[in-house]
C-alpha cells in the first residue's frame, strides 16, 4: 500500500507496457524517483518525475514566467536537503500494480513534507485544469496511458 507524501520507484514492467519515448526509464543501476498523487475515487495513480537537472530547469521556469507570468508546470523546491525540480509536465497515470519500492537515502524512505506535497498538488491540479480545457501542457499522451491502466485493471 502506497504512502501519501514519500517518493517511489517504478517496476520495469510499466516502461515496457507503455513503451513511450518521453518516460525517463529504468536505468541500471539508477533508476527515476517519483512523487505520487492518487486519483480522487479511482485506483488512478499520477507519477510525477523529479530531476537533480536544477540549473536547466531553473532556465526553462524563468522562460515561462516571463512568458505567461507564471509556471506551474515545473517547481524547484528542496527534498531530503537537496534542490530538485518537480516536473508536472512530465507526470503520467499508473497503478500500483507497476509501483516498485520507496526512494531511499540511507536505507530511509524519502518523505515530502505536508507544504511542499500542497504545492506540488497545487501545480497538478492547476495543470490538469488547463488541459481539460483543451490546453495539453503534459509531454506524454496522458489519455492513452489512463486507458491502458483502466485494463489493467480489468
């Protein structure tokens, strides 16, 4: 069962199954972190990616603020003492069935604290708002990917 607030990895089988060129996969020996935010009423998991690539996402942040005023598709905040950029553009449904285990630091599962997961599911919700109104700022093809997990569960 999924803890609200902590950081987890994926299983390889999901890479395989969605087999989509923007995921940032399983490497060996690394693999991608994510933050998760569970679907109001649906078993609907969202995976959002962290980076440690801070400096190039702080370019692209500072773009779209000058662009739009705002941007609420990328936060840079500070997690287990260390800056990382939050990328909602980039998150995508699952379900736990694909859920692997928790990011840890020193053999100690990573936890988001109660302010910043607000922030971060501000930002979603303010991005997810923007693409039912037609607007798509997610890079993969969320649609597709729910239904392939709506399956799954089937």
């Amino acid at each position: 069962m999924l803890k609200e607030g902590y950081l987890y990895h994926l299983k390889d089988a999901y890479f395989d199954l969605i087999n989509d060129g923007f995921l940032t996969k399983n490497k060996s020996g690394k693999r991608p972190s994510y933050f998760v935010l569970k679907e109001e009423n649906s078993e609907i998991l969202w995976f959002i990616p962290l980076s440690t690539k801070v400096k190039k996402y702080k370019k692209i942040v500072e773009h779209k603020i000058k662009k739009y005023g705002r941007c609420s598709t990328v936060l840079i905040i500070e997690i287990a003492k260390k800056e990382q950029a939050v990328l909602i553009q980039n998150a995508f449904p699952t379900i736990a069935k694909f859920v692997d285990t928790f990011h840890m630091i020193d053999n100690v599962p990573v936890h988001v604290t109660n302010t910043l997961r607000k922030k971060i599911e501000q930002n979603f919700d303010e991005t997810m708002k923007v693409y039912k109104t037609g607007l798509n700022l997610f890079f993969s093809d969320i649609e597709k990917f729910r239904n392939i997990m709506l399956q799954e569960l089937e």
